[in-house]
C-alpha cells in the first residue's frame, strides 16, 4: 500500500483526483447550464430558452381577491387618510393598547365599517375585513377578531334570540367592549377540564361564578387588562340536588358576566383583573387575567343554545350526553380557526412581497467585468422563495375554499359539512401558520442585514404571528384532531358508511392506491407527465392512503399492549405526519380545481406554473418515501428534482407579477426595501439622509 506521506501526491490517480476538484470547484464559481429531463432545454443563471410567460396582473389579482375587494379599499384608503390612526414603529405597550382601541372605533364609528353583522351572515366578507384589518397592524386584527368573532361570536351562535336582542347592537357598535374567558391558567388545549363553575342558586335564580384556585385563574383573555366590560365565561354548570346537597356537573357552559361597570369602568365587585403584561408581540392586544370570587349573573345569562336550566332548577337539553354538548359548543366556535389560517396567508403574502421586491432589486455579485445581477437569480435564493410563493398560492385558493365551506355551514347547519369544517379548519390552521411561522424566518434572512431592520417589517410580523401556532388550539393537538377524524372515516369506510367531500378520495385509495405500485408508470419521466394533474394528486393520496393504513394497523398492533392512550402516544408522530400529509392533499386538490376554473387564459397559465411547482416540490421534499415503495424510479425522482428546480426558475421570472397580483399597495406593505419606487429612497430617507 503506497505511503500516505507520498512525496509525489499529484501523481497517477492523485492526480486526476485533483483534477476533478479542481474541475468541481470551477463548476461551483462559473455553472454551466443544467439539462432538464427531455435533454432538450438548458438553463443558465438569468436566461432561458423558453420565452418569458406574460402575466396580466390585473385580471390574475382580479381572480384571487374575490368579490370584496371593495370593503378592503375602503379599509386601506381610512388609514391612508388618518395617518395618527398608523402604528408607528416605536410605540409603548400602554400606547398601542389605546391606539388599537381608536383604530378599531374609528373604523367602525368613523369610517362605518361594521364586521360584526357579516360574521354569522356573510362570514367571506368578514373575513375579507379582517384580512385587511390584519395587513394594518396585527394587533388591530385580533382585537377586532375579539370583540367579534370571539366575544360576539360565543353570543350569537351560543345565545337565543333573546340574547341577540339584548347584546347584538351594543357589541356592533363597541359599547360592549368584551372578552372570550375560556382559557385557564392550568387548561388551555384540554377544555373540557376546565375548573370554573357556575353554580345555580335557586333561590335567587342566579349563578354564582366561582374560581376554585389559582389553576382555574381565567388566563391570557384578550380585552380583559384594559377596554372589556363584559366577558363569555366558560364555566362547568354544577346543579343542587333538590333531595340532597351535592351538586351535579352539567359539563361545561357558557355565561355572560360583567366585569366593569358599563358608565364608570370601574371594576365589579367580586372581579379580579390583572395585566398579563408585555408579550412577544401582538403588544396592542390588552391581554387579562380574570379571577372571579361569587360573582352573581342571572339566569338567563346563561347562554343556552344547547343546554338551559328552567325557573326550578332542571335542566333540558336537545342534546343527551355531555360530550355531545360539548362538541356542539365548540363546534360553532369554529369560525376563530377559518379566522386564522386566513389571516394567516395574509401574513405570508405580506412577508413575501417584501423579500422578493427587495430580491429582485438587491444585486450583488456576477459574471466577470458584467453588472451584478439581481440575488432572486441565484439557485440558492429561488429555492428559498419560489416553493414559498407557490405555497402561499395554494394556501389562499385552499382557505378561500374553507371560508364558502365554512358560511355554508352557518347557512344550512348540515351536521355532515359540520365535522366536515371542524376537521379542515384545524387542519389548515395548523398546517398554514405553522408554514407561515417558519417562512417568515426565511424572508427576513433573504433580505439579509436589511431584513433586520425593523422598518422592514419582519421583526414585528414573526413576533405577532407567533402566537397564531398556539391560540384557537394548539398545532399539534389540531393536527391530532385530524388524524382522529381520518382513522374515524377509515373505520367507517370498511363498515359501509358515507364519506363527506373532503375525505371522498380515501374510499377509492383504500383500493387502488394501496395496490402495488405500476412498474411502467413509476418510470415516466416526461415533462407532461410530471405536470399533469392527475400524476400530482395521485401522488399525495397515495401517500396519505398508506400512511393511513400502516398508522391503523400500529394502532390496533400496540393497543393490546399499551391501551388506547399508550397506542396513540407511540404511533403520535405517525399520526401527525399522516394529518400534514391529508391537508397537504386537499391544499392541491383545491389549488388545481381553482387552476381550472381560472377564465383568463393568461391568468391560468401563471397559476398552472405555480401549482406545478407546488406540487413537484412537495413530492421532492418527501422523495424518499416514494422511493421506499418504488412508487417512482430512481431515474423518475431525478426528473421530478429537475423539472421542479425549472419551474422554480420559470416563476423567478415572473416573481415581480406574482406578488403584484396580491395587490398589496406601499401604504399596506409599508416597508422601505418593498417600495415599488426605485433604489433605496424611501430607506435611506428613514434613516436620516
């Protein structure tokens, strides 16, 4: 074996060793350009052989933004013209609190915008608002989503007419500034263990709301520290006996109670508040912490939709079970997880028009003694953006989707569409801002230094949206959720019973989809087999299809051993892999139905570009179980790899279009590096020069 300190290493083999390192660093400093699958196009850094698609930006946004864009102009142009209505970057927490709560009374006493009457009967034009509301500053849209969706919520879809009567026009018009108190200090997920009662007094025909210890301190409520002056308490009913003193739990319920007074705001007796004080962000949200010692309400605070309690102390309910009960509850509370993945997509579009305007006009570096060029050509930084733009498409055409199902739900209270709406609103919540959250971090380190600064807007958007993985559930409980209700279907499937929409394809992969996988089909690698649909969507059902049945047979393997709470808790990242894998599903199969029905040929052919690339670089990313059951050959993976990276390359160019048709205008983006103006005037202004 020739010696390791050989006095001649460039010799024989040494030498061609170092000849193609040689060779490999020079590809690294001057790439040559890259032969897609058919072998006849080539890339290079900034041109390519294909002409440039034409993209009417017009009629693309015209497309996505629905039939409300009106309501959201009018949103945009009240706080272009009130500039001391803006969020200033430097604000205090005490002067954020008050400057939301005059955003939020000029735009509803001012500017006469009014979300309150859409959430039950026009919930897409709600959401529209919010979503508006939002791109002005977070904390402005959460504190609406509060005080209307949340506390006005729990009083018209928990309360009777006479509840309506009573609150409807005072929570419209802000003279009922409330909380929705559901979350405790020790329960947050787990509501069902929720340790605040309300016991009935028959005697006086009142509930007496109680906090039994520290644990059971109402923590977190929104509202709560400063402006509410009422609150939906949700509380476990505890009824007296009439032939003995103990008490029976009715399960847990919701009462209006006051918490200032209405004149003075002057805190009611029995009442504690305190501040739960500076938060990572959303610092405009004036969080509480509510402790109640005998506070008394009347009995027809109880809001008693689906469970009352007559003059003589009994109780009657259409609903027979206490889980039933709760499940109704929480069902029609469904509205603040369709609120959030919505608004969370907006967030997304947002960080994302900053980073690729700043990419595009950002140069650095380039071919020797030629100008630098734009940073958006480099591979690396299309990998970052491009797959996020193409996700935050495919998002806004699968929210939107859940918003029609959603009001139609409200419209026809359909128990099917239901479950239907409380599956997908949890998936997508989850899936959507946990997406978001993370690519928020990817915008901020592609605008580099720049990106720091906190003008630029990304500081202040992961901070505020942060909390979005967390409250109206937590992800990994709601994508547990999913899992649940998948392994549901799948059990029914083999008992015989109907599927709803969303979940129609499992009854055909059950069959087909867990067959062995084609030989002939796991080796195309032309380029019109990869971007047609149905190779697309066969391929993430095929997937879910397969992680669906190999988590029910671990399940059924385990809990002979473990039990049912031990079987879960061993099979739980199968199971959460499993929930990604169905709403990555119904996420395509949306995109590619709104693909379809696109009018504009124009339009089309830009959302088929990114819809491609969507789904190609989701199947990319997950190669590796395709390959572990031959579902694609490993010539096949490689041209999914490279048409994907095209694709990316093909919506590069026309990235500057993309993010125009979100129509997000200076005044709403507000961050110097995104201006449509040229160079860094407006930064450099910022900073004093």
């Amino acid at each position: 074996m020739e010696p390791r300190n050989n006095p001649n290493p460039a010799s024989g083999d040494d030498t061609e060793i170092v000849s193609r390192r040689i060779e490999r660093l020079s590809l690294h400093l001057n790439p040559t350009p890259r032969t897609l699958p058919d072998g006849d196009r080539q890339i290079g850094m900034a041109t390519c052989a294909r002409p440039k698609l034409e993209v009417d930006t017009g009629k693309l946004s015209g497309y996505m933004r629905g039939p409300h864009r009106d309501v959201q102009e009018k949103v945009f142009d009240y706080f272009e013209s009130r500039p001391e209505l803006q969020t200033p970057l430097e604000i205090s927490k005490n002067d954020h609190r008050e400057l939301c709560w005059r955003q939020l009374v000029g735009l509803v006493r001012e500017a006469g915008i009014k979300p309150f009457r859409y959430v039950a009967d026009d919930p897409a034009k709600y959401f529209a608002i919010l979503e508006a509301i939002g791109s002005v500053d977070m904390s402005l849209g959460i504190k609406m989503g509060v005080q209307y969706s949340l506390w006005g919520g729990s009083v018209i879809n928990l309360g009777t007419q006479k509840h309506k009567d009573t609150y409807f026009d005072g929570i419209d018009n802000l003279d009922y500034p409330g909380c929705f108190a559901m979350t405790e200090l020790h329960h947050g997920s787990n509501v069902q263990a929720l340790q605040t009662t309300a016991t009935f007094d028959p005697i006086t025909d009142e509930f007496i709301i109680n906090t039994p210890n520290d644990g059971a301190i109402k923590w977190w409520i929104g509202n709560a520290a400063v402006h509410g002056k009422l609150a939906s308490v949700f509380a476990r009913l505890m009824l007296p006996s009439h032939d003995s003193k103990e008490v029976s739990d009715m399960g847990v319920h919701a009462f209006i109670v006051p918490i200032r007074h209405l004149d003075t705001h002057e805190t009611l007796p029995g009442v504690e508040i305190h501040d739960c004080g500076q938060k990572v962000g959303l610092n405009g949200v004036d969080n509480g912490a509510l402790r109640f010692n005998s506070v008394r309400i009347p009995r027809d605070n109880l809001l008693n939709r689906f469970g009352d309690v007559s003059r003589d102390g009994k109780y009657t309910s259409s609903l027979p079970t206490v889980n039933k009960r709760f499940a109704a509850t929480l069902g029609e509370l469904v509205g603040g997880r369709v609120g959030l993945a919505y608004s969370s997509v907006a967030v997304l579009k947002l960080a994302g028009t900053i980073a690729i305007r700043y990419s595009l006009l950002r140069q650095q570096f380039g071919p020797p003694r030629k100008p630098e060029v734009s940073i958006l050509d480099y591979q690396s930084h299309q990998h970052k953006l491009m797959p996020m733009l193409a996700s935050t498409y495919a998002f806004h055409f699968a929210t939107s989707y859940l918003v029609e199902k959603y009001a139609e739900m409200k419209r026809t209270h359909d128990e099917q569409l239901v479950g239907d709406v409380h599956a997908l609103s949890a998936g997508l919540k989850a899936y959507v801002t946990s997406y978001t959250a993370r690519s928020l971090n990817v915008c901020r380190e592609s605008c580099g230094g720049h990106g720091y600064a906190a003008v630029n807007r990304f500081g202040t958007l992961r901070n505020d949206h942060d909390i979005f993985q967390t409250f109206e559930g937590d992800n990994t409980v709601l994508l547990q959720q999913v899992a649940g209700d998948l392994l549901k279907r799948y059990q029914e499937k083999f008992q015989g019973g109907a599927l709803t929409v969303t979940w129609n394809y499992l009854r055909e992969s059950m069959n087909s989809y867990l067959s062995q996988p084609n030989p002939v089909t796991a080796r195309w690698e032309g380029e019109d087999h990869l971007r047609d649909p149905k190779f697309q969507l066969d391929a993430f059902r095929y997937r879910t299809s397969r992680l669906l049945q190999s988590v029910a047979v671990r399940l059924r393997k385990h809990s002979t051993t473990l039990g049912g709470f031990g079987a879960w808790n061993r099979c739980l990242n199968h199971l959460l892999t499993l929930a990604e894998s169905h709403i990555e599903t119904v996420i395509l199969a949306k995109f590619i139905e709104a693909v379809q029905n696109c009018p504009d040929p124009s339009a089309r052919s830009a959302l088929k570009l990114v819809c491609d690339l969507y789904a190609l670089n989701r199947i990319w990313n997950d190669i590796g179980t395709y390959r572990n059951v031959d579902y694609v050959a490993p010539n096949k993976a490689k041209a999914i790899h490279k048409l994907a990276d095209y694709l990316s390359f093909q919506v590069r160019n026309v990235a500057r279009e993309l993010v125009d048709a979100f129509d997000l205008p200076d005044n709403v983006t507000r961050a110097p590096i995104a201006m449509q103006s040229e160079a860094y005037s407006q930064y450099t202004n910022y900073v004093g020069f």
